[in-house]
C-alpha cells in the first residue's frame, strides 16, 4: 500500500502530460471566409438635415453633386456589420471591398475618408448622425471610379474584444474637400471577407489500456500500451479532404501524424476511461477479474 501511495503523483503527471500533448498537438481545423454585407446602410444629406435615409435602394452617395435642377446635395454615408454571427470563433482576417465611382461632373481631386462611428440609430439624419470616433482610412483620389479593397482586421479584433455586437462605418469626402462642388461619389454597400475559425471544444479527456478502467485509489498500470482519448466537437463545415472519393476511399489528410491517430484509434473504442472516473476500481477485464501486480523487491515501484 506504501508503494501504491507513493505512485500515485506519476499518474498524475503521467495523464495530464498526456492530454496536454495531445491538445497540443493536433491540427486547427481549416479556416472558413465568410461574406458579410451590411446589415443596416444609411445616408444623410446636409440640405435636407431633419430627413433619414435608411436602407435606400441603389449605391450610397458622398460629397457634393448637383442635380439637373441646379440643386447641390452634401452626403455622407454608414453601414454597419452584426458581428455577433462569430460568437465563438478566432478571426485571422476581414478585408473591406467596395466599388467607388466618380459623379459626372467630378473636376476635382479630393480626400476620401473611412470612419469607424457610434451605433446607427434607426433615424440618422445630418443633424443626429453617429459620433466619429476613429479614423481608419484615407485615400486621396481624382476622377477615376476604383475598387478600394482594404483591411478591418485591426478594427474588427478590437470590437470583438470590447464586447461590441455590430460595428458602423462611416464614409465621407474629408470635410476640407466636402463642400467642393463636383466632390461627389457613389459608394456600393460594401462587402467585408471574413476568415475565422470555430474555436473547437475538447471535453471528456480519458485513459484506455486494453479496455479495462482503474480509479485513482486502484489505477491501472499506465505504459506504452496505454492511449488517450478526448471528445472533439467543432462546429465549422466539414473540409472537403473529409469527404470520401467516388472510389469509396476516404483521402488520407496529410498533416495526420501518428499521435493524432492513435487518438483517433483510442475515441472509436467504447471503453475509454475518463481520469475522473468514478467507475469501480480494478473492474474486470475480458479474461475475468484483474489484480494488482506485486512489485519485486530492490526495483523502482511500477507506476499507477
């Protein structure tokens, strides 16, 4: 019995080290882009200050144009993202795109400029129009329609980690060009592609050895033969290398190594034993009821 006492914090150290490596050692499951469009998209206009503009139909307009009846229109334009659809998952990347044209009488080069903003409320207009509160691009530009394309990677990451469900931008000619005439640019709603991954869930982590259980007052001896087993759930797709071929053979995945399947091995067995289990010590194996084996004496004690 002094020997066993003296065993049990190898076992310890034995499963934990044995769970950490394999949690260590396994594989993230492959990344998943995902297209976000606005979920809600506004404008507002400085002639018509008390006037909301929400979810209109079409592209969002900035700057200053004027139409055919020699009205001049001063826009600004904001959308916003739902970021609560990646609840439990690590993002890597988003990246903004959009397709700015020039309005027909644009005949100047001016600064164009992207804001992140407080929340849209459900009436903007001139007067109530979300707080500017970081600037986070600017472009210089001329005459010329262009497909901007750029990264919210930075400004994403920080919303999620202060907990901000939705995220609103804002787009806007810098305000020294914005009452320019000829200023004015059309805007279509723009996309962002978003890299991310579901975070897996590792529960039930286990200890199996020729399919017979032990506690940590009886254990099992714990050797070569010994393997570990954990419940893996990940809610991304399924990767296409998952699949199997029209040949019927499943396609070996490349980043396998043979750790990872011998855990495989040790999940499909149906007698995998949890390190907390409260199953019967020294329960029967398949040739009848086991026992402790009796160290020789003058050798170092087996561990349990």
């Amino acid at each position: 019995m002094h020997r066993i006492r003296r065993a049990l914090p190898y076992v310890a150290a034995l499963s934990i080290g044995l769970a950490t490596a394999v949690v260590a050692g396994a594989q993230p499951a492959s990344a998943v882009q995902t297209m976000i469009t606005p979920a809600t998209w506004a404008y507002t206009e400085a002639q018509q200050p008390r006037t909301a503009f929400v979810n209109p139909a079409g592209d969002l307009p900035i700057g200053t144009t004027t139409d055919a009846g020699g009205v001049t229109h001063t826009r600004r334009s904001y959308f916003t993202y739902d970021l609560t659809r990646f609840k439990g998952n690590s993002l890597s990347n988003a990246d903004l795109s959009a397709l700015i044209t020039p309005d027909a009488a644009c005949t100047t080069s001016v600064q164009l400029e992207l804001w992140r903003t407080g929340k849209l409320n459900q009436t903007p207009t001139w007067r109530n129009a979300p707080t500017e509160l970081e600037l986070v691009r600017q472009w210089p530009r001329g005459c010329d329609g262009w497909f901007v394309d750029t990264s919210l990677t930075d400004v994403v990451t920080a919303a999620r980690a202060r907990g901000d469900r939705t995220l609103t931008f804002e787009l806007r000619v810098a305000q020294a060009d914005e009452a320019v005439a000829g200023s004015g640019f059309l805007i279509t709603k723009p996309e962002t592609l978003v890299t991310h991954n579901a975070i897996p869930v590792v529960r039930n982590p286990g200890l199996e050895r020729d399919g017979r259980c032990g506690t940590l007052e009886r254990p099992r001896p714990a050797n070569r033969g010994a393997q570990v087993g954990v419940t893996v759930t990940d809610a991304d797709p399924r990767p296409p290398w998952s699949s199997r071929s029209p040949g019927g053979r499943s396609p070996r995945r490349t980043s396998d190594t043979r750790r990872e399947r011998a855990v495989r091995r040790a999940m499909r067995g149906p007698t995998s034993c949890s390190v907390t289990s409260p199953r019967a010590p020294w329960s029967p194996g398949p040739r009848g009821p086991t026992t402790a084996p009796t160290p020789r004496p003058g050798r170092r004690p087996a561990i349990w």
